[in-house]
C-alpha cells in the first residue's frame, strides 16, 4: 500500500523524502468540495458570458481588456489590458469608483465591499476587497484592482457572490456542528468558535450558498498539533470543508574605551551538517546586562554604553527567535570587564545555535526582499528535538518546530534551508494576515515556502543529507526532470507545489542566475494573493502567478505589446505547463487506422477562450513513422471555426504512424500535448495509425482467444499484493465514487465485453486506493508464443491501463511500467515499454514486430510487468501506488492471410465532425450490401442509436441527446465488421 498521510494549521510542513512517515493532503482528515482540482475554463460558457452582463459595454469601452470569467456568476475572475485611468484622491477611492462606473452593467454588490490593506509589489499597487453580506464575512469572494504607477487600471478581479438569499438564521447548534466536524479526529484537545460565515460552492453551473460554521478544531498527536479549518453547513449539518493547517516539512560607533563592546560567536554549522562546524557571529542575540538589554548585529558585535565590570546573561534569544529545547532556552553567565569582551558561546548544542543563526539569516532576507513588511518583525518561537515522530518539521502560526534526530534522518534544524522552509510558512500566513486575507492553497504554500529556501541559498536542492547514511538525499530537489501542470497535479500539497517553485527556479536561471532581479519580480507580484483561493483550484491561481509576474515585469502597462523579460518569464513557467494558453484544449479522436497510399487527414477541435487567443501563434502535428527517433512536424490549419486540420503523408502498407498534437504560444511555447505528456523525454503514448493492415488475430479477454493463453505470474515475481487476475475489475477511487480521483480501472476495454487482465481488485469501490495495489516488487502477465510465418510484416497492438502517480499516491511517477517481446520463446528479451509515465486511461500501443525483433523474426511472445520499486530510505521506501490492466491484445498483418476475416477495416469508415456536439455524418466505403447496418454504442456496449439498413454511402446520425463522452461506430454488413470511436462534446 503506497498512499501518503499529511501533517498539515497554520502549524505548515515540509513533506520529506524519507524512509519513516509519509504525508498525504488527501487523507480521511480533509474534506474538500472542489473535487475536479484540473478544471479548465469552458470555451462555450466563456464565449456566451462575454456577451452577458457588463461586459460588452466595458469591452466597447476598453477593446483591448481581457478577461476569465467566474463561470457560476458570470463576473470577470480576473480581466487585464491595457492602462486605464483612473479618479480620486487615494489608491482605495480610485479602485471603488472604478469597479462602481465601469462595471456598471454587473450591478456589483458595492455595499457589501470591505477594503483590505492596500499592498504596494515594486511599481505596482494592489487594492483588495473583501465582501460581507448582513455582516457575515463571504468565504472566497474578493475583488482586487491593480494599478500602475500612475494610478491607472491595468488588472482587476471581481470574484463575488451574486444574489445571496440563503436563511441566516441557523437550523444545526454549534455544539453539533462542533461533533460533526470533529468526527474522524484523534487526540482533540480543544475547539474554536469562530462564528458564520457564508460559503458559495459551484454546483450545476451556478453558486449554491450555504450558511456555515466556522469552527476550528485542534488536536495533539505527541509534540505534534493539528488545527483542523472547518465548514460546517449550519443548516444540513453536512461537513463542508476541513483542511489541517499546520504545515509540515512533507519531506555602531565606537563609544570609548571605559564601556564594554562585545563580540559573540559560537560554533555552528554553516549550512549544512555535511561540512565541519564553523565558529561564527551570534547575530540579533540580547543580552541582559545588570538589568539592560543590549543587542549583538549581524556579525555578533555590540558597543554598549555600559560600564564594567558586570556580569552579562546570554541567552539563545534576540528580537526574531528564541530556541528552546523541552522549553528550555539555553543560557550562560558570563563576567564581562570595561573594554573589549571576546565571548563564546558554548552552552547548548549544535543543533540550538545554528537554528539560532538560520532563522536570523531568513528574517534578513524577508526585510531584504519587502522591506515594507513588519508582519515577521516579533519572536518567532524555535523548539527543537521534538520526540512523537522523526524526518520532519512544522509551523503551527506561531512556532517553528523540528523533531529529534532519529530513525535515519537529522535533526532537519540542522539545515539551513529546511528553517528557511518553515519560517517561510510564517512569511506566507503573516504577509496575506496583514492584507486581511489567508493564504489559503496548500499547493501555492509549500511552493513558495521552497522559493523563500532557496532564495536565500540559491541552491535548487532543499534538505541536503537529510539521511544520516546518504549525504545525497534530500526533501526537494529543483535541478530534476519538472513537475508539470496539469499532468502532475495529485491533491498533494507538496507534490503540486513543486510547480509553482520550479518555475521560479526556472526562471532564477533563464534571467542568468540574477537572483536580485528574480526577487524583484517575486516581491511584486507577491501582493496579488493568488493563494487565497481553496485547495483544488491550484491552475487558476498558477495562471493568476504568471500574468501578476508579466505585469511586474512591463514598462507601459500593456503586457500585449511584450514585456522587458517576458520571454525568460514565459519560458519559464511553460516548462511547468504554466502558460498564457494553458487552459486551451484540443480535443481529438485517434485514428487507429488508415489506407495505403493515400494522405491521412488529421482533425483536432480547439477549445480555447478569450484571451488566451490573443496568446496563441499556432497548431501542430507532430509524426513519426515506425522506429524513427525523430518527430516530424506539419502545420495545422483552421478556417477560423476552431477546427483544425492536416495531413498525415501517404505511407505503404505495413506502416505504423506515431502522431500527436499541440499548441504554440506567442513565445513560442508548447502547451495543451495531445494525448498528453507524448512529448516528454519519457513521453506517454501517443496516438498510433496502422496503415494497410488488417486484424489476424484477436485475444480480447470475452469471446475471442485467437492468440493463445495468457498466464498470471512467473516464478521471478516478488510482489506481495496487487498480482494479475483476470475477470472483471473493480474500481478504486481516491474519493469513493468520485471520477477524476480514479486509480485502479473499473470497466474493461472490449466494447460489449467484460473481462481483462488486471493487478488486483481491492475488496469495494470504497476501499482506500492502497488496498491490493502493486506493492513490494513485480508483478507479470507472461503472453502466448505466437507463429508470425503466415502473416506479411506482421504488427501487434494492445491497450494498456498503468497509473503510477494518482491523487494521494506516494513517490508518483517513480515506478515501471514494462513490456518485453521475445524472439525465442523466452529465452531473451527485448524492451517494447520501459516507462515511469503513467495515465489513468485505457491506451493503446502498437509496434510492428521488425521494429523490436528485427527483419527475421518468425515469432513472438509479450511479458508485461507492472513493478513496485523498494528504495530503502526514500518515503514508503520509495515505493508508488501502482495499478494496472491489459485487453484487446491483437496480431495484424500487412495482407490478411487466407481464411482470416478482417474485423477492422477502418478505412471503410469515416467520422465528422469528430468530437461532435449535434449531427454526425458517417461515409460508409463498402459494396452495397442490403445487410449492412449502423449502431451507436456507448463504452459498455450498450446501443443507443441504430440504422437497421444503410442504403447510402453518407449516413447522417443525430447524437445531440447523448451525454459528452466516448462511443463508438459500428458497421456490419455480410463480409466483416468495422467500428471506429468518437466524442460528444456539447
């Protein structure tokens, strides 16, 4: 079982790496109601709402503007464009009579307004606003306006609740609700009643608001606390929201000779615990001196005024921190003469003084970085050798706290980035606390608590040697393969994070390492509070980073015209999938088939909303053919109607196509891959095209077994759970019943069938997602030997379900997915997939067997193998959460073999427009036969359109009454049988 468990109050965490606990943000503890965390806007609703409202009058004002809209309230979430002027005295009245005049057609609840602290970010200012309604505050609704330096307009959000009619009068006490959002928590220890509050949540296409109590409860499991935030419908009783927030670490002048001048120093480590300890300055330490307190500085020096001799207490305590262990602060008397005083420090341990030291070098940086900021400028308590746990770290809101060496990990006090990491928790909660606001999104807090590390140290690893027997390991690391959105996005806060903080790394080197420069963007958009936003919605507030750092960046106001580093910034954040285009999909149906010697013609429908428009430069298709290394790339074309097309060069029989799709940005940056990740270096599936084959050979788990026997296990399998079976399988679910946390596969992928070879069903669709996974080692399904003499340039294809890196698993994306094909019978073994890049779908493969086993090849057997990698002193030992499943494993042939029917001739077949919201046209390419019938089935076989006899080479079918989703076509007639997928997409 490989699924993560997550300390998260404001007490925040690390996640670490390690070989003892895992951590998980989607544990049985949190509840969210933003389950689809992968949401991107929708092109028609975003199309319809530009025209509603007060849009229309606002864009005949300002042609320029952009905007994404709140598709529930139809408000602009968030519009840019170019500069706007504006009227008043102060940045507050200029925002209010702005969003009053100008968004005049919206009828913004005005009244209902509360401003926030105005926030300055460089040549920027930040005007945000709360809302209230009846007096309670509305949960997630805010509006902000950004100006520039001259007062004008280039940003605003009105991200509001529209027409609140819900009861206030509560119908649940707050004692039951305290129950309810308790249940499920261990070792409470007390609770918080922080009144109603209103909370709108997306439902069906419009804001359902519920009234809510706001509760907090805390809990103690050992030294470690929770503070759980919790939503408790106050009139349903239902638990709405609950999140922990504690974050863990988942992994002078001289005055004179008669007075006393003091230097401090004490050994420490410089860093890290991987070098020698270093003697080195104790700086902002107080010292009491016969009743005065007097303060070292940076260095560890202080003139006093103070005349000896006199006896001096020093402490490891100063105006940042104090450092306690078992809540003792370690101290020492010292006798102190007139003159110079050489003191060292040598009470206490390493661990005390250099954390002493740490959180001293991250309060300076937060003064460097927003030197306006006082919210960090108090005692931030440090405890040290916490002993209920090991390999982590934690910042409960008003402490940083580090556990005791132990079980294979130091003492994470001992590394300088790691106290950086925490205290950076504290700059977070503190900084949005001092706009009115709360740092809300996991995601964007671990992120940019790594972005405070390493900032400071400018080195892309966090926690180095965090293993006492591995100077190597560590917590992060930024100088690896990027985490990518959406493809990496897994609920877990730390995970999802590396996004965000990979693509400020990325852009610390894009601009030349100028680390000055990349704080100055950082410290400018880091007002715009795009991590007020709940767990889940973790693209929005990406996108919200991007376009704030372009803002920060430009000159005029105008970010269409270019900004001054607007290619290193847009790079940058594309590398992590983040981009000016990023919610843009196109949508495509994989041809599985084509003829010889003709053009294949390729079609993708592009759902793109304004203004991501204004961003796109063009559409791709990317092939290759058979074993070639290279893909080769052809211009999309579009008549302006969103669908675009190209072709596919005519190739001989016995070819395989490789192809896939993507977009290009203004900057040129790729983004929306379709299917996705099949342009990575260890790319996903593509799709595949077989031309002039037909099917010789069919084992499709149900009523075809043409191929041989498959056989469950061998005796080199060491996997203690989640073998292959055959039958039926059972869906997992990261949240029972919920699709898009699916892990394991519930449906087979025969049309009309049943079975399939699968890595273990769990014993309910309700069970956790570790129940019956691959654990501890491999796993094989071993093929039949199969004769290729009859067949012509013979090529296999199958389908295959692997997921190695699902919502809540741990270590995603570490483990293999392999399938190996022999030419003797066993005897040796050539790769056909070796990869870690998993995709909860049913995808297909497909190769021709010259291609792997060269040009004499007279036979072949396949071996898949889904593996569980044990890694000793990573988390979980290193292991993922791994399912996977295999059906309709096919032999085809570049001429059919006499006796054989082909059950796919594609060919005979074509869709359009594919997907399709209406009408879809099917040309039919067969002799007329008075048998031939046409029938729509959905995926499980079930028929839901029909055309008893076809008497025409063009069918036309109406399938605007079926749900968005998959089906397929199927022809029959006396000869054979053909069937091709589609979409509906309305």
């Amino acid at each position: 079982m490989r699924f993560r468990t997550c300390l998260i109050s404001m007490p925040v965490a690390l996640a670490i790496t390690s070989s003892v606990t895992a951590q998980t943000a989607t544990r049985a503890d949190e509840v969210r109601f933003i389950t689809e965390n992968k949401r991107v806007p929708d092109r028609d609703r975003q199309a319809a709402l530009r025209q509603w409202g007060g849009w229309p009058a606002f864009k005949h004002a300002h042609p320029r503007w952009s905007a994404e809209f709140n598709e529930e309230t139809g408000l602009p979430r968030r519009a840019y464009g170019d500069p706007i002027a504006t009227v008043g005295h102060e940045a507050t009245e200029r925002a209010q009579r702005f969003l009053a005049d100008e968004l005049v057609g919206y009828r913004l609840p005005m009244d209902q307004l509360v401003a926030q602290n105005t926030s300055k970010g460089g040549k920027l200012t930040y005007v945000h606003f709360t809302q209230q309604y009846e007096g309670l505050p509305v949960l997630g609704a805010h509006a902000m306006v950004k100006l520039d330096d001259q007062a004008r307009v280039i940003a605003f959000g009105a991200d509001l609740a529209m027409d609140i009619t819900v009861p206030l009068t509560p119908t649940v006490a707050a004692d039951v609700a305290v129950a309810r959002a308790s249940e499920g928590l261990s070792n409470i220890t007390s609770h918080e009643l922080r009144g109603l509050a209103i909370l709108p949540v997306a439902t069906n296409g419009r804001h359902v608001h519920h009234l809510t109590h706001r509760i907090v409860v805390h809990t103690r499991r050992g030294d470690t606390p929770g503070r759980y935030d919790c939503l408790v419908d106050a009139h349903s009783g239902d638990l709405l929201y609950r999140t922990n927030e504690v974050r863990t670490c988942g992994h002078g002048e001289d005055e004179g000779d008669d007075a006393m001048d003091l230097s401090v120093t004490g050994l420490a480590y410089a860093g890290s615990p991987l070098t020698a300890p270093e003697v080195q300055g104790l700086p902002n330490l107080n010292i009491s001196i016969n009743g005065n307190v007097v303060r070292t500085d940076v260095t560890g020096y202080v003139a006093s005024d103070l005349t000896g001799p006199a006896t001096g207490l020093f402490q490891l305590r100063g105006p940042w921190t104090q450092v306690s262990t078992n809540s003792v602060t370690p101290s020492q008397n010292v006798a102190l003469s007139e003159g110079f005083n050489q003191v060292n420090f040598t009470v206490g341990n390493l661990r005390e003084r250099s954390a002493f030291i740490y959180v001293n070098q991250i309060h300076a940086h937060v003064k460097n970085v927003l030197p306006e900021f006082t919210g960090m400028d108090f005692q931030m308590q440090c405890n040290l050798d916490l002993t209920t746990d090991f390999c982590n770290a934690f910042y409960d809101g008003t402490a940083i706290n580090f556990y005791a060496e132990g079980n294979n990990c130091r003492s994470l006090a001992t590394i300088n980035d790691v106290v950086y990491h925490e205290y950076g928790h504290g700059i977070n909660d503190k900084y949005y606390l001092s706009l009115s606001s709360d740092f809300v999104n996991g995601a964007m807090n671990e992120g940019y608590a790594d972005v405070w590390g390493f900032t400071l140290t400018q080195n892309p690893v966090l926690g180095l040697g965090m293993n006492l027997d591995n100077d190597n390991s560590s917590v992060r690391r930024y100088d690896t393969p990027p985490k990518v959105y959406p493809v990496d996005i897994t609920g877990e806060v730390h995970g999802d994070g590396e996004i965000i903080a990979g693509a400020w790394w990325d852009l610390y080197e894009l601009l030349g390492n100028d680390m000055e420069l990349t704080l100055d963007l950082f410290a400018a958009a880091y007002p715009g509070m795009q991590a007020a936003t709940f767990n889940g919605n973790e693209g929005q507030a990406f996108r919200d980073v991007l376009l704030d750092v372009l803002q920060a960046d430009d000159t005029d106001g105008d970010i269409t015209n270019g900004t001054v580093h607007g290619a290193a910034i847009v790079e940058a954040f594309a590398i992590h999938g983040i981009t000016l285009i990023s919610d843009a999909q196109l949508y495509h149906d994989g041809i599985l088939a084509g003829p010889a010697d003709e053009e294949i013609p390729v079609e993708a429908q592009l759902i793109i909303t304004f203004p991501s428009t204004l961003y796109l430069q063009d559409a791709s298709l990317h092939y290759k053919v058979n074993n070639a290394e290279t893909w080769l790339s052809t211009p999309m074309t579009t008549t302006g109607d969103g669908l675009y097309r190209a072709n596919i060069p005519a190739q001989p029989a016995g070819t395989v196509v490789a192809y896939h799709l993507g977009l290009r940005d203004i900057f040129g940056q790729s983004s929306s891959i379709t299917p996705i990740a099949a342009n990575l270096n260890d790319p996903g599936l593509p799709y595949y095209t077989m031309i002039g084959y037909g099917l010789a050979a069919t084992e499709n788990a149900d009523d075809l077994s043409q191929l041989g026997e498959l056989i469950q296990g061998q005796p080199e399998d060491n996997a203690i759970t989640g073998n292959w079976e055959f039958g039926p399988p059972m869906a997992s679910y990261g949240t029972a019943g919920e699709p898009s946390t699916i892990v394991q596969t519930g449906t087979q992928h025969t049309p009309g069938g049943q079975y399939c070879w699968y890595t273990g069903n769990a014993l309910s669709t309700t069970s956790p997602i570790g129940d019956n996974d691959v654990d501890e080692g491999s796993t094989t399904l071993m093929g039949p030997n199969v004769d290729l003499t009859p067949y012509v340039d013979p090529a296999m294809s199958y389908w295959r379900w692997y997921t190695n890196n699902p919502p809540s698993g741990a270590n995603p994306n570490a483990d293999w997915w392999q399938v190996y094909a022999s030419g003797d019978d066993g005897a040796s073994w050539v790769p056909v997939e070796d990869t870690k890049t998993g995709e909860r779908n049913w995808r297909r493969k497909v190769f021709r067997v010259r291609d792997v086993l060269g040009d004499d090849a007279t036979q072949i057997r396949l071996k898949f193998i889904a593996s569980d990698s044990v890694r000793p002193g990573l988390e979980q030992d290193g292991g993922s959460l791994v399912e996977a499943a295999v059906d309709d494993i096919e032999l085809w042939s570049a001429e059919a073999p006499d006796g054989l029917t082909e059950r796919h001739v594609n060919h005979a077949m074509s869709l359009w427009p594919t997907p399709t919201s209406g009408p879809l046209s099917i040309g039919v390419r067969i002799p007329y036969d008075p048998s031939t019938t046409l029938e729509i089935m959905d995926l499980t076989g079930r028929s839901v359109r029909s055309v008893p006899r076809i008497q025409s080479d063009l069918v036309n079918v109406d399938v605007s009454g079926l749900a968005d989703g998959q089906y397929i076509a199927r022809i029959r007639w006396s000869q054979g049988v053909v069937e091709q997928r589609f979409s509906v997409l309305h």
